[in-house]
C-alpha cells in the first residue's frame, strides 16, 4: 500500500511540474516587478485569485448592452459580471481577461477593463 502511495506522489508532482512549465515559458521574464506584482495580486470579487501573470491575456473588449465581452479563441463571449474587477487598477493600459477550459467549455475567471481603477 504504501509502495502505491509513493508512486502516485511522485506521478502527481511529475504532472503539475509538467502543467506548471507548460505556461510560463519565460515570456514574462522583462515584465517589470510592479507589473509582475499586480498580476499576482489580483484577486476575483469573490477573493479567489485570478492566477499568474502568464494566465491573464491582454485583450481587446466591447460593450453590448452595459455587458463586456472579449475576443478568446476566434470567438467574442460574454464577461460574467461575477468576473468583473473594477477596483485593482490596470497597469498595463489594456484589458486583460483570465479564463481556463473546462469540460470543454471556456470559463472566464477574471477580467480588467483597460480603464480600471
């Protein structure tokens, strides 16, 4: 039993290790420490981080019918308004969305209108 155990740890952190490198492929390595900071301070309205620098996309976004939506993937989805941040700013003079696939679906975590603050 214990033998099991020790083979599922180690396959577990073998998989998020795989994760972990899949999505900071050191893109973000000139972003400077105060950008990199609000990134990771960003929080939902719920109080659940919105994730990493390399999880937020910049994005272009519209508004229809007092909603946003954002471009992801070749297609323009609703922001649900459990997703908008008003209150943290928005250093980087864009919009940025947060959003991960899930049971094939698009789910969007976290958005930062460009005129946050």
């Amino acid at each position: 039993m214990r033998r099991y155990m020790v083979v599922a740890l180690v396959a577990g952190l073998a998989a998020l290790a795989g994760t972990a490198s899949a999505f900071d492929n050191g893109q973000y390595n000139d972003v400077p420490a105060d950008i990199r900071a609000w990134f990771k301070s960003v929080m939902a309205p719920n109080g659940v981080p919105c994730c990493d620098i390399s999880d937020g996309h910049r994005t272009d976004y519209d508004v229809r019918a007092g909603a946003y939506w954002v471009p992801i993937e070749g297609q323009w989805m609703e922001v649900p308004e459990r997703a908008v941040i008003r209150d943290r700013g928005n250093p980087v003079g864009q919009a940025v969305v947060w959003y991960v696939h899930h049971r094939g679906a698009i789910i969007i975590s976290c958005f930062v209108p460009a005129d946050a603050v």
